[in-house]
C-alpha cells in the first residue's frame, strides 16, 4: 500500500482533518478541541497504524509548513494598522514585553531545574515562549536541543491559545490591548491565530507582542542564562 | 494575487538577505515583517496591494503549523523521559507571562 504515504494524499489527509477539527470546534466550543492539536493527534495516529514514517509525512508536510515564514511577514499588515495605536503607548509596551520575556525565561528554568530537568532540557525551554525559528536559533546558541524546542513552543502555543483567556479573567486582565499583548507574548503565534478569531486589534497586538518577546528573547537569553548559573 | 504574493516574498526575500549580510540571529521572517511594516508606513506598499494576500495567510495561521506539531511523535522518548519538567515548567511559566505581561501592561498605561 505504497499509497498510503503519497505526499499529495498526505496534503489532502492534513487539510481534510484540519477542516473536521475545526469544525468540531466551532460546534462544541471547548477550548481544549484547539484544531492544532486535534489534527496532529489524528496525524500521529494515522502514521502509526498505516507504519508511515515521519520522514513520508513531511513529503507532503513541507509544502504546508513552508508556508510559516510568508504568514510571519504578513503579520506587518496588522501590525501596520495599528502603529498609531502604539505610537501612543510606547512605553507600557515595552515595559510590559521586558517584563514577560524575562519572567518567562527566569520561571520555566528555576522550575525545571527545581523538578529535576537536565541541563540540556533546561536550555532548549528557556525560549519556549517565543516563534518557532527565533526559539531554535536561541537553543543552538545556550546549548540546548534545537527539535525539543520546536516540540515544546508548539506545545507551549496550543497551551496558552486553550487557556489564555480563561487565565486572564480570573487574573482580570480585560483590556484588549493587554488581552492581545499577553498572548502574542505567551503563546507566539498560536496565539496570535487565537486572538486573531477574537478582534483585529487583539490580533494586531498578539502579533506585537510575539515581535517583540521575539527581539527580546532573542537577545536577552544568553544574558539571563549566564545570571542564572 | 501575483503583485500581493511578489510583494510578501520580496519581504522575505529582504529578510533573508540581511540575514546573510549581516550574520544577525533574528529569523528572516521576523524581519520580513518589520520591512513590510515600514513599506506600508512609507507608502512605497499600498494597504490594497498586500491585504487580500495577507489577510488570508494570517487567518489560516494554525493551519501551517500542524506539521510541526505532528514532528512531535520524534521526540516522545526525551519526552516521556523528563515529561513532568518539561510540562509543568512550560506550562507555569506560560500562565505567569500572561499575567506578568498583562498586569504590567493595564497597570503602566493607567499610571505613565
């Protein structure tokens, strides 16, 4: 059953199974059912019953996940819409995203350093918070394991898309500036794709915020790292 | 759709050039986006020539990363190794930068 690993009906098996995860989301409304996740289960678990590889999978798959880095650059579209917006508040913004990105890379090390992580594990969280390539580009570079990363900001991005919101209304965080600011900042681009279902200016501002966490991360890793020791 | 996906690649394209000029360690697409970003605000890019293009791209945003989440079944071994650090700190650190971020954010547009 060569077939059964034919790049073309790998395409049409991801977008089929997208579109029913989707659609199960939208009739059921919970937010665990998050698309991502419940087609990657279904993926997963059609490679291992057909024993089709990864490696088969992503014949098909790159064409998809190509797609990534022109999605990234059209984010400038939002983020150009509202420039004014943050023209005005500049200063809270950058505050606010100094503060996430080094409170995110000091709480996901102390915490797996506490629950026993090995130093290798620990470095390739450090940037879980951030986009994909930004966070590998990171982990290469303190010395962690580049594909642990790409597992775990994917993993880190369907969390915080499923519970964002829920958290910031306990927490009372109900501007939709912030609203979009925290989950950019948190959850990268799943995110980003959440907040955009909500309103543009949440999605202008998750996108921001994943820019910024983004530049920060990027260069205040080694840096906080090295202080943590 | 051909002038809206030349411009969107030409940005990419730019990312990734400056990428190879000048060693930095930003990925070209976050640069990418800066570029587009100024070219709307210089108005070298019109709103119209780059919307429908874009506006498609970031609404099927989930959808482009499902095969990196599928890549996920490769590291089940490292995983189910350190599964409970690797879940609860990821997952603790998560809720404190959205509420950090948010906090900080309400409290220092109210006050500054």
């Amino acid at each position: 059953m060569e077939y059964l690993s034919n790049p073309y009906f790998m395409l049409a098996l991801t977008f089929a199974v997208y579109a029913i995860s989707q659609l199960l989301q939208s009739r059921l409304h919970f937010s665990f059912l998050n698309p991502i996740l419940i087609s990657a289960i279904m993926i997963i678990a059609y490679l291992k019953f057909t024993d089709v590889s990864i490696e088969c999978y992503n014949d098909g798959g790159k064409y998809i996940e190509f797609w990534l880095k022109p999605a990234i650059v059209a984010l400038g579209v939002p983020l150009y819409k509202q420039l004014s917006a943050i023209k005005k508040q500049l200063l809270p913004l950058l505050l606010s995203e100094l503060a996430g990105c080094v409170v995110g890379i000091v709480s996901v090390v102390l915490v797996a350093r506490l629950l026993g992580a090995t130093q290798d594990v620990v470095m390739s969280l450090a940037a879980k918070s951030v986009t994909t390539p930004i966070a590998m580009e990171v982990t290469k570079s303190v010395g962690g394991i580049p594909p642990l990363t790409a597992a775990v900001v994917v993993c880190v991005g369907i969390f915080g898309g499923m519970t964002g919101f829920r958290v910031m209304k306990m927490t009372h965080i109900g501007n939709p500036v912030a609203q979009g600011l925290s989950l950019g900042t948190a959850a990268h681009a799943v995110g980003t794709s959440r907040a955009m279902d909500v309103s543009d200016t949440h999605g202008a501002f998750a996108s921001l915020g994943l820019t910024i966490n983004g530049l920060f991360t990027a260069l205040l890793t080694p840096t906080v790292l090295s202080l943590l020791d | 759709m051909v002038i809206q996906c030349a411009i969107i690649f030409g940005c990419l394209a730019l990312g990734e050039l400056v990428v190879w000029l000048t060693g930095i360690k930003l990925p070209s697409s976050i640069i990418g986006m800066l570029i587009l970003t100024l070219l709307l605000q210089l108005k070298a890019v019109k709103l119209r020539q780059v919307e429908g293009m874009a506006n498609f791209l970031v609404k099927n945003f989930g959808f482009f990363f499902v095969p990196a989440a599928v890549s996920l079944m490769l590291y089940f071994d490292i995983i189910k190794a350190q599964w409970l650090p690797i879940v609860v700190a990821s997952a603790v650190s998560t809720v404190i930068v959205i509420v950090v971020t948010g906090w900080i954010h309400q409290l220092t547009r109210k006050y500054l």
